[in-house]
C-alpha cells in the first residue's frame, strides 16, 4: 500500500470539500434543512472545540445516541470526534434501552451525547448535550490537527442471532477503495445524484451514508425518517431521486402497497442489502420501478469493505453478485482447503490494500477476525465457473433434515412466490432422531390456509424442504435494522393460533371488530412484554422501538387503509389510547371515540 492511503482521512476529505464546493448541501432529511459541506466543517470544528472543553482528549472514546430525523446534526458530531482524534460510536435511537446500556457498558465512554440526560451515566463518563452549541469564546479558540485514533469508528452488528456486537474500523480500512483507486490513477468524478435512502444510524448501511457524504462526488443523500410506503412514495414525488436504497423489509411492504399512482420513473437505481432479498421480491421492485436498474448488494459488518453486487437477472436469480472493486471472494471447506466452482462451502472475502475490520471487546482489546488476510461473515455458498457467488444463507441457520441440508432462505424464496403470502421467515424445530424439522412462521395478505401453502412448496421444493409446520403471525420480529431475529421465530410461532389473520376482503371493519383485536396482535407482537402488559402501559416503556413503531403503523396503514400520524405511538403511547386513536379514525372522525381522552384513559 502506498503512503497516500495512510494520510487519507474524512477530516481531509471533508476540509478538501469544504474548500472546494462549500455550498453544495451533501446531507438531508426529506422534511429537514440540509447541510453543506461548508457547514458541516464549520460546526463540527466548534463542536470538536466543545468536546475538548470538557475533557475529551486524543484517544478517547464517545457514543452518540441521535435519531434518524437528526442526520444532518449527528454527522456534525461524528465529524467532531473524528476531528478530535476519538473513536466514535454513533446509535441510533431506534436501538432498545436495553441495547443501547449493552453497547455503553462494552465502549466505556468518556463521552455521551444525547438529546436528553441519561438517568444514571456509567461511572467516568461525562454526558454532553447534543442540543448544546458552543459559545463565542469557545469557537474562538483554535483546533489542532491531530491525527485519527487508531481504532476511529466503531459499527454495530445487526443483532440478529441476540445482542448486537461492535465491529472496530480504522480511517484505512474504510477509505481504502477510494484511495487504492486514487493510487492506481483511476478515480473518475462521480455523476451528480440525488439518492434516497432509510439506513439506520450505527449500522454498516449508516456507515455508508456518513462515508459517502465525506467522500463527496456531487451527491446528496436524503433520509427517509419513517420509511413506510406512503411516505416514500411521497419522498420521491417530491425529491425525485435518482437512486433509492432500500432494506429488504421496507421494499417488501413498498411492493405490497404498490405504486398506487405515482411516477417512480425518476429513479434509474434501487439498491437493495443488509439482508437476502427473494427473487420474487426483486422482481417486484422491477415492476415496480419501471426506469431503474434493482441492484442486489452482499456484504457484511464485519467483512467491509469487501463485497459483491450485481443488478438482478431474472434468468439467473440465484446469483447475489460479483466481487466489487479489488474484493476476492474464496468458497472453503470447514478444514480452510478452497473448494472448486459449484461446491458449497463459507463464503470468505478479502480486499487486498485494506486492513481489516476486528471485533472491539474493550477499551483497548480489538481480537482480530481474519483468517491469513480472508474474513468470514457466517454464510454459506457457492462460485460459479465465471466468479459469481450465490448464498445458500448463515451456517448457523441451515438446518438438518433427516440428513439433507435445507437452506432457510430457499424455502423462504419460494413462500414469498406464493400470491397470499406478504412475509415469510423459515426456521427449525427439533424433530427427533431425524434432525430439524422444517417450519415457517407467515404474514399474509390475503386468505389462505397452511394446507395450500405446502402444497404449493411441495411443487416447488424436494420432500425435505417442504414445511411440516406453518404458523401465521401478524409480523416478523425484526431488530433495529430490518434484518429478522431468527432466535424470536420458534417462541413466536408456537404462541399464535394456526389460523392466518387476513385482511378483510370487502369494505372497512367495524371499530370495535377487526381493528381492536389486530392490534392487540401488534401490540404483543412490537413490544416484550406486551402481551400480559397492562393497556395503560406505555409503549416504549415495554420494550418497543421507533423501528417497531414504523412497522405498526405500515401493518395498520397496509390493512385498514388508513392514514396514521408518524408519531402516533408518541402522542398515543398506551394501548388503550392507541386503540381509540385508530378506532376514531376508522369511524371517520379522527378523534378518540367519546368518553376517553387522547391516552384512552376513561373518566
């Protein structure tokens, strides 16, 4: 590696920008003001003062706990830690209580920086207000350049398979495609775009705004806070991107919703990551999005930035893409020994020039999670004879059937293929001698029974593959990111009923019908401890998310037809007042029904 890569920083490249095109607004909300890259170096520098007036020191360490409405303000902060020569954790909002105490306690900070006080800060750690602007004399004062922390940023894991872990990244390891390509000569001004996208804070898809931001290319990135249907179709009409990016759980309900009469022919690319997306799925966003390429992208937290990416062909929709960039992709047995194109085995990748990510165990403890340069992210799959890998899904969720591996993601593949079925997750149940039983657990839209289900798998899959057993619930618990908890599944499926919960077919239910039972369902469903919870209980103080809070309301939204305030569940946070929220809009008044006020508490 040349000796331009290691002086390549974000602080450079945002000083670089600020010079160079200080009006351009890089970073937005769809409903916020936007940032320039003048502005962004401009408060980050007195924010970076600020932090140094209240003891953060080179080598230090800040977690920043902000909320996707609050884009343009945490890239000011992440800009000032940077800045300050810290390592910074950025988390999103959207994260548990009990998530969030989980990654303090693992980073130790010597910052935190939230909107509002935490109730008991961890020992050392001194809170900053993220509201809080420096004064006068403070930002009169100079900044030293000091170089980044060795460790600069650290990443949280999706948390699918339990509590999500912490992926450390140096400057060098996230900047190296960009500056191998500088080296190399063959770097090319990117195009202007303007791209719309529902990333999470503190997720590699967060990571990819940030960096795509410092890095610059003309582009301004949009965040959708509360990505249902409605809205983003809205958003687009508006903004009209060129490119949208997507989680595979926000382009299913996109998909289900439909266009419903808006021009989405502005949009020349939808990406879609962070999870498997089913073929049947890709295929409805191409529908959908009539204009525009559907790229599917394959990466991990822990693997950056190697990858792969191709744009989805329906002749070959196995395959999730082709190595990107300098990526070299190795398919090996459990002994390491590389096998040849076809066979299955861990998918490992490595980019040379970057080094790689490790994983953070303490304040100075970073265990490495390379093999001789390669990094595995837990998936199995396979090469074809032209380089491009298909995934059979997470070694840990591949089940044994009586001998015959079942891939998950193949079965679920094809239940998506199903016309009735609007989510699927695929899971196993002990079966005895035999191994795994296969079961899924199913969100339909419309009716059908289990019965016509597996039939329909049978025709498709051999006689393992094909479910013994078939729950239907009325969501798929997702964490933060949209990526499904697979370890909730086996708990999930056996509390609900054997019998679909299905829309309506004519007309809008009666207020004291459908809608109260179905959300009680939802209430249950988003919450931990929901379903034996008082209803004057608040939401959030059960256990539920902003992220499950936007998936409610597209549940609501999707089945009932109607239009939910995005902070319903804020204004509304208890059952009972939610309950007469949704039966007073149901019932065409947009208020409580008499006799409860706006908690849905009764005098």
């Amino acid at each position: 590696m040349s000796g331009s890569t290691t002086r390549l920083t974000r602080v450079s490249l945002l000083r670089r920008n600020a010079a160079e095109r200080p009006d351009q607004v890089v970073l937005a909300t769809v409903d916020g003001p936007g940032l320039s890259h003048r502005e962004w170096d401009v408060r980050s520098d007195g924010l970076a003062k600020l932090l140094a007036e209240r003891g953060l020191r080179p080598g230090g360490r800040v977690v920043v706990v902000l909320g996707e409405e609050d884009w343009t303000l945490l890239a000011c902060w992440h800009a000032a830690v940077l800045k300050a020569g810290a390592t910074v954790l950025p988390v999103s909002s959207r994260f548990t209580a009990a998530e969030v105490a989980g990654l303090v306690a693992d980073v130790l900070p010597t910052h935190l920086v939230t909107r509002e006080r935490p109730v008991a800060p961890p020992a050392g750690t001194r809170w900053v207000d993220a509201a809080e602007e420096p004064s006068a004399t403070t930002a009169a004062r100079p900044l030293p350049e000091v170089p980044p922390a060795e460790v600069s940023e650290l990443v949280c894991t999706s948390g699918t398979t339990g509590r999500p872990k912490l992926i450390a990244c140096s400057e060098e390891n996230l900047l190296a495609p960009l500056a191998l390509a500088a080296d190399s000569g063959h770097v090319v001004p990117a195009e202007p775009e303007r791209s719309l996208h529902s990333a999470v804070i503190g997720t590699a898809g967060g990571q990819r705004v940030l960096n795509g931001a410092y890095t610059g290319g003309g582009g301004l990135h949009l965040g959708l806070v509360e990505p249902t249907p409605r809205r983003l179709l809205d958003a687009v009409a508006r903004h009209r991107p060129d490119r949208v990016g997507l989680v595979p759980a926000v382009a299913a309900a996109l998909v289900r919703a439909g266009a419903g009469g808006y021009d989405l022919t502005c949009v020349r690319m939808v990406t879609v990551s962070t999870a498997a997306a089913t073929p049947a799925l890709l295929a409805g966003l191409q529908e959908l999005f009539p204009a525009a390429r559907i790229l599917r992208m394959y990466g991990a937290t822990e693997i950056l930035p190697a990858g792969a990416a191709a744009f989805f062909d329906p002749a070959r929709p196995e395959v999730v893409g082709a190595p990107v960039g300098r990526t070299r992709i190795s398919v090996r047995d459990e002994s390491f020994a590389v096998l040849p194109p076809g066979r299955t085995g861990r998918v490992w990748l490595r980019y040379p020039g970057a080094p790689p990510r490790g994983l953070w165990v303490a304040p100075g403890t970073v265990r490495p999670l390379d093999r001789e340069g390669w990094l595995w992210a837990g998936d199995l799959g396979s090469v074809d004879g032209d380089g491009l890998l298909s995934v059979e899904g997470r070694a840990d969720d591949v089940l044994n059937v009586a001998g015959t591996r079942v891939s998950p993601a193949e079965v679920e593949a094809v239940l998506a293929g199903h016309p009735a079925v609007a989510d699927a997750a695929v899971y196993g149940e002990a079966g005895g001698d035999s191994g795994d039983r296969v079961a899924a657990a199913v969100v339909v839209g419309s009716a059908v029974d289990a019965a016509e289900l597996r039939r329909f798998a049978a025709e498709r899959l051999a006689r393992q593959k094909v479910p013994s057993t078939v729950r239907f619930v009325p969501e798929l618990p997702r964490g933060a990111t949209g990526k499904v908890r697979r370890h909730l599944l086996a708990g999930l499926a056996a509390a609900e009923p054997a019998a679909p919960v299905v829309p309506e077919p004519t007309g809008r239910p009666g207020p004291d019908a459908g809608p109260v039972a179905f959300l009680r369902g939802l209430w249950a469903e988003h919450t931990a401890d929901g379903a034996g919870a008082d209803s004057g209980a608040d939401f959030f103080d059960l256990g539920g998310t902003s992220l499950e809070a936007m998936l409610m309301l597209t549940r609501l939204e999707e089945r009932f037809s109607v239009e939910l305030p995005a902070d319903a569940l804020y204004t509304h946070p208890t059952l009972d007042g939610f309950t007469a929220l949704l039966t007073g809009l149901l019932a065409g008044s947009g208020e409580p029904r008499e006799g409860a006020d706006r908690d849905g508490h009764r005098p």
